[in-house]
C-alpha cells in the first residue's frame, strides 16, 4: 500500500522474505530483501507503469501487480 504510488510502497510481511519486481516485458528491474514487519520500498526511480512483483519466503510465494504513477 499505497497503490498506486508515485514514491514509496509498504509491505508488511510475518517472516523475512525476498522481493523481486518486473516490467511488464518480464525484465527484473529490481530486488530487495524484506524483513518481518513493515517494509517500504523506494520506487521512485522507476518509470511510471505498470510492475509485477514476486515474494518468495522458503518454498512460498505470493505475486502482485504495483501501479507507478
């Protein structure tokens, strides 16, 4: 949250976990460790779009879509 965002997204997560976000060609235009609790991550150097993300923790994941405007 917020999304869509033009700065700073938050993820709260309840383990730690590795973040992964794409274009929406399937390039890996970033990658971020995320602890447990609240994590905010800067997107403000991206270009505005559309971006898929992957958290994977161990064997699970979860994948979303963040808008940057």
């Amino acid at each position: 949250y917020p999304n869509p965002s033009s700065d700073v997204v938050t993820f709260d997560l309840t383990v730690n976990a590795e973040m992964k976000l794409y274009n929406l060609i399937g390039e890996e235009v970033g990658s971020v460790k995320l602890n447990a609790g609240e994590n905010k991550i800067d997107i403000s150097n991206l270009t505005p779009g559309i971006y898929t993300y992957k958290i994977t923790a161990g064997k699970y994941f979860t994948a979303g879509k963040i808008s940057k405007m």
